[in-house]
C-alpha cells in the first residue's frame, strides 16, 4: 500500500506477482483509484470490456497529450491510430488494413520459419542462456526489420530505440537530461525511417511500406505523417508485445516440463498452448483511456477527464469467465481475443503475433527436449501496460 492508502501497481513486489492483487482488486475494488497517480484501475472481466467497446465515453485521443508534452513536438506516435478516435481513427485503420491483411502474414511465413530455425540453433546446449536477449528479442526484431524492409544492420538499433522509446510516459515536466535523451532517440529513428519512405518511394518493392505508400480508400494515401506514426506503432506494439510472448512462452515450458513433453508428441497443439500463454500471462497488461464524461461503472462513479486503467492482466484471470484462472489449462475454448484488445482499437498484428509465436515453438520443441532454471533468477520488467521478463536465464537439453 501507497501513503495514500491505495495499491501501488508499480510496487516491485506487484510486479513480480500482480495476480493476488488484481484478484483482490476483483473482489473488493473493481473500480477504484490506485497509484501511480490516482488512476481508476478497471480489473473485471465484463467492466473491461465495457470501455474497450464504448470509446466514445473512454476515449484514445485524450492520451495524445501524453505525446505530445511541451518539451517534444514531432514524436510519431501522438499522430498514429493508437491515440485516435473515429472518425480520423476510422480512416486510418482502413488504409492500414490494406496493406496489413492475411496475404502479408502468407508472405512473411518462410521468412519467419527460417530465422526461428536459425536463433534456435544458435542457442548453446547445456549451458545458462538468458532466452530474452537470444531467443525473445531477435525474433520480432528480424521480423519488423523484414516488414519495414530495413537492412539488419539496422535491427539491434530497432531494438535500443524500442526499448527507450517504451520510458517515454515516464518522464516528468523536470527531467531535462531524460528530455535531452528522448528527443535525441526520437530524431534518429525519425530520421531513419523518414528515410526509408524516401527509399520506397524511389524504389517500390514487395513489403510493407511500399504497401503502406499506394494504398488508397476513396482516393485518400497516408500521410508521411500517418505513415511515420504506423511505423513507430509498429515498432513499439510489434517488438515488445511479441517479444514478451515469446519469453512467456519459453518460461510456461520450463515451469512445466510434462506441457514439452506433451508438445513435442502433440505439435498440433501448439497454437493452443499459445492461446493459454497469452490468457495467462498476457503482454499486454493494461491500456490507457480518458474518461469523455462521468461514468457509473463497477460499483463507483468515475469522473469526467479521469485517467482509466483497463487491467487486461487481471481480465484474463477473472474466475466469472475462466474457472480455475490461475491453473494453466490447454483444454480452454479459445482464442483469447481479449489480450489484443477489443473494438475499435483491437490489435492489427495479431495474426502476425500468433505466427511468430507458434513458429519459434516449434523450432524450439524440435531441438530441445527440456528447459531448466538457469543460473540467477528472473527479473520481471517494471510498466503498466506491458509486463514480461527483462532477464529469463534458462539450460536448454538437446532431444
């Protein structure tokens, strides 16, 4: 507990475990105010749900002030669909759908087969590896690096920028040197990427952003705006989301010997075993909106401009949806949907997630027959909107 009497959600301990306190939340607070900053945290199932399905009363545009602090103008993500609402949202999400539909995920498949292939090879043999830095990161960070058409010389930047970029929120009125440091991190993969447009436009070729580039709906393109906006989103919702599925993934195995077993007799469970790893421990554990007006929900009356968590965390574990939450269980119905979100704002990639997910299991599964604790303990990252390992160190045993 804060001074103030209400959970710090950042708490270390919290983020180590914040199952017992969201269950607790469910139980005795489902909408309440917490800290960092007095936020009304939003922790059952059906609540959650509801402001995802009604922006008009939670809205995304609120937060592009977030974005848009007095000390930095020309950050990409206060001008991408993340913080809009319809109708300019509605737009944008057309456009991108068609450059981002089934046929890109089809394309991508051989790609993704190969580099999960190959970091899985590269992972030594009976030895401590942190499976984060070999085996979670390289695999979104090759495939955005693919999308985008970016050289892989560029790729462990991609890496450095998402990870700093990811602090953004975190950065007081005063903080002048992290000010300094942000904005010199925002230029330089500004100025990459805005050279990569001009690349694409000079040279059309078979990837995202010549996509992106001749897309039409009623005759309307992207904006070098928009565009840049979609690639600094994709950077940011596309590497650390999948990247923290990925570790999630891995750690499930080790904790679970008898599920790798199982897995490597029953390949064809393995986009169920996902499903499980992203209701159970999703990425994403919770999402920012502002309330448009005074809303009655869950029992307390939220106002008008204040600042709501959606506790996509403890959503996925409330006992009114999912009996038995705690218990990691192949046999649920799926998918779970609700880890990419919902609505309007439901998550583009997830296919593309998906396909990551299951192939770098497989290539796992089909080289190693074990997983055991490695020589330190896991370290857990510490945000509210995405959770996952910083460091997994795990032995891998060759089948």
């Amino acid at each position: 507990m804060s001074s103030t009497g209400r959970v710090n959600l950042l708490a270390p301990e919290v983020r180590a475990n914040p199952y017992p306190v969201y269950a607790e939340l469910r139980r005795n607070a489902p909408v309440s105010q917490v800290e960092p900053g007095g936020m009304w945290a939003v922790s059952r199932h059906d609540d959650v749900l509801f402001v995802l399905k009604n922006p008009q009363l939670f809205a995304s545009e609120g937060f592009r002030q977030a974005y848009r602090p007095p000390w930095i103008s020309n950050y990409p993500l206060a001008d991408s669909a993340l913080v809009m609402d319809p109708p300019r949202h509605t737009r944008l999400r057309a456009l991108i759908n068609r450059a981002f539909g089934a046929s890109v995920i089809t394309r991508l498949e051989p790609f993704v087969q190969q580099l999960a292939t190959r970091l899985v090879a590269a992972i030594p043999e009976g030895r401590p590896v942190d499976f984060v830095e070999h085996f979670a990161t390289p695999m979104p960070m090759g495939v955005i690096g693919e999308l985008l058409g970016l050289s892989p010389e560029v790729h462990p930047r991609l890496m450095h920028w998402a990870e700093h970029l990811a602090r953004f929120t975190g950065i007081g009125p005063n903080d002048t040197e992290k000010q300094e440091a942000m904005r010199a991190t925002v230029n330089e993969a500004r100025g990459h990427f805005e050279q990569v447009l001009e690349e694409r436009r000079r040279n059309p070729g078979d990837n995202l952003v010549s996509d992106l580039l001749r897309a039409r709906v009623e005759g309307e393109s992207l904006t070098d705006t928009e565009l840049l906006g979609f690639m600094f989103l994709l950077l940011i919702g596309g590497l650390e989301t999948t990247l923290h599925l990925l570790s999630h993934a891995a750690h499930r195995l080790h904790l679970q010997p008898e599920l790798m077993t199982l897995l490597r007799e029953q390949p064809i469970l393995i986009p169920r075993f996902i499903e499980e790893v992203l209701r159970h421990e999703p990425p994403v554990h919770g999402m920012i909106r502002l309330a448009s007006e005074e809303v009655e929900l869950g029992g307390a009356r939220v106002p008008k401009g204040a600042r709501v968590l959606i506790l996509m965390g403890s959503a996925n574990r409330d006992e009114s949806h999912f009996p038995n939450p705690d218990h990691f269980n192949l046999d649920r119905p799926g998918p779970q949907n609700l880890p990419f979100g919902h609505g309007i704002h439901f998550c583009l990639g997830s296919q593309l997630a998906r396909l990551e997910a299951r192939l770098a299991v497989e290539a796992l599964l089909a080289r190693f027959s074990r997983l055991t604790a490695g020589d330190a303990p896991v370290q857990w990252n510490s945000s509210l909107i995405v959770r996952g390992p910083v460091k997994l160190p795990l032995v891998a045993h060759l089948a």
